[in-house]
C-alpha cells in the first residue's frame, strides 16, 4: 500500500488534497534568520492564521483541505512540535515535515559544522531516523537528541548558485541514502534556478530513482527548453516563488506550465508558493501568502484557458503521487 508520510502518521497519498509542495509555516532561527530576519516564522498564531487561509482556498478544490510540505531542513531553525500545535489547530491541514539539508551558506560558518566531522554514512543515518524514528526536538543542533513522534516525510538538498560546495556534495551524498532505504522522496533547492540539470543528474548517478526527485524553485530559470532537458531526465520539477515581480512577470510561470504540459510533461511539474519570509504570507501584512496556488493560480489558469483537468492534476494529483514513498511503510 502506498503511503504519505505526515505529521499525523501515514496517509493515503489521495488524502492529501491540495498540496503546496514547498513552504514554511514554521522557523524559530538558524542561519537563514541571521542573514536575513525577515525569515523568522516563529509564530504558531500567525501560522495556524496563513494556513487557515490555504485550507479555505483548498476547499475550492478538495472538499477534505490540503497539504503543506514544511521544507525547512536540519539545523535550519525547524520546530517540529510547533508544526505540530499548528495543524492540531487547522481543521483540514496535514502538513509534511522536511529532513536533510539546506545550502552550505546558511549554516554560515561550515567547517566547524558535524555534516564535515560525520561520514556520509553516519549524516546518513541521522536523516533516516528522522524519517523512521521520529524528529529530534532540538533540530540536531546539539549532543543531545530526543526523538519526537514526528516522522520526516521529504529529504531535503541544495546548491548555491551555479556551483555545488563540497559541503553540499557530501549532503546530497548522505541525502541518497537515506532516499534508497526509506523510499522517501527528496526535493531540492536551486539558487536561481541554477544547477537544477546537474543535481538531478548526480542523484541519479547515486542511484536515486528519477521519480522519486523534484528540482525546487526552478521557474526562477524560464528557459523552457532547460526545463524540458532535466525533465528528460525522468524527475519532476517544482515550479514555486509564486509573485517574485522583483525577478520576472508571473506570465513566465504560467507560460512554463503550460508549455511544459503541451510537451507532455504535465504529470511532473509540482507547485508550491516558498512563501519563507514575513513579507510573503498575509498573516504578517503581506498581499500574497501560502493560499495562493488554489487561491490565485488555479483560477487564473482556468481563465487563461487551461483544462481544468490539468488544473487539478496540478495542484493535487501530482503532488499526491510524489510525495508517496517508494517502499512500504
């Protein structure tokens, strides 16, 4: 039987609903906040108050809710048990919680840092007992590590922007691993949409399943033709950063949606919003937040001319086959 991992245990992938296949309802520090404060989400009340509105936007579309994939990583300021209080409180939200690891640059200073100390092997190990044991409640942020009864169900990597750091090497390295024991699906970060083609290439070459892939935050590179090259490849692509005007118009998401579904790529393109920062999600005073794929892309689609049944396949039925794991539970 196929599953989901969530916080609530596993699920039917169906049940899923509408799923964001790549934001953050939760982040309480880590090296991302010291670069940047405005990525602090350490609020539960603001969160169950953006999720909330996701859920009403979902129901447009699955009358059951929807799923928020939580990708804040290892060591990255990820608080599982305030994830928790956040959809115990949310009639209608299951949320995915993310293991692995983020780029070298926001855990600033990396030489220092375990993931150089460890073994692939060992890192290997500590990501699948997050996915199989249960989420340390200290984020592995110290010796001392306390299993929660949440469980991992995505394996996070990243690459800096047109390289990727022998930090980030050894990461995705260990990231494969635990993909290959567990069945559990990892989704990336690109930096601008840069080396997308080349991480799905060394997953597969670590023996990763190219299904069981999805390069992140890639329409950042509007290059349909790029585009089809790595979904040549077998993996799908995630499709997110839904209204960054200060990088391009939102037509070149629409435009890639639909190029890349009349290619015949339209059963692996994934969306998400990546609505990481206060100045992104409504309950802090942004304009636009975590609703805005049901909320704003599914019916701008519609009017745009999309099938409808694209539409659904697009902000349910793909999600929904991705983030189901490879092996049984």
């Amino acid at each position: 039987m196929t599953f989901a991992r969530t916080l609530r245990g596993d699920v039917a992938p169906q049940t899923l609903g509408v799923v964001d296949a790549h934001d953050h309802l939760i982040r309480v520090g880590g090296g991302e906040v010291y670069l940047d404060p405005e990525h602090q989400l350490d609020s539960v009340e603001k969160a169950v108050e953006e999720a909330r509105r996701f859920v009403s936007a979902a129901r447009n579309w699955a009358p059951s809710g929807g799923t928020v994939v939580d990708m804040c990583p290892i060591n990255c300021g990820r608080d599982v048990e305030k994830l928790a209080e956040v959809e115990s409180q949310v009639d209608g939200l299951q949320v995915i919680v993310a293991t692995g690891f983020h780029q070298a640059k926001v855990y600033l200073e990396t030489q220092s840092h375990w993931v150089n100390r460890y073994s692939v092997d060992k890192i290997a190990e500590l990501v699948i007992a997050d996915i199989t044991e249960g989420i340390d409640v200290h984020d592995y942020s110290g010796p001392v590590v306390e299993r929660s009864p949440y469980r991992a169900g995505v394996i996070k990597v990243g690459t800096a922007y047109g390289r990727i750091t022998g930090f980030e090497r050894k990461c995705i390295e260990a990231a494969a691993v635990a993909a290959i024991e567990t069945g559990c699906p990892i989704s990336t970060h690109t930096s601008a949409g840069t080396c997308g083609l080349e991480q799905a290439e060394l997953l597969i070459s670590l023996g990763v399943p190219s299904d069981q892939i999805a390069i992140g935050h890639i329409q950042r590179n509007a290059d349909v033709w790029y585009l089809t090259q790595i979904l040549k490849t077998g993996v799908y692509l995630e499709l997110d950063g839904t209204a960054r005007l200060k990088y391009q118009p939102e037509s070149n998401r629409i435009k890639e949606l639909r190029e890349l579904g009349e290619a015949g790529f339209g059963d692996r393109l994934l969306l998400g919003t990546d609505s990481g920062k206060r100045s992104y999600q409504k309950a802090y005073g942004a304009t636009t937040g975590v609703d805005y794929n049901p909320a704003v892309d599914g019916p701008r689609m519609l009017a745009e001319g999309f099938d409808g049944g694209y539409v659904e396949q697009l902000l349910m039925g793909n999600a929904q086959t991705f983030f189901a794991f490879r092996k049984e539970s």
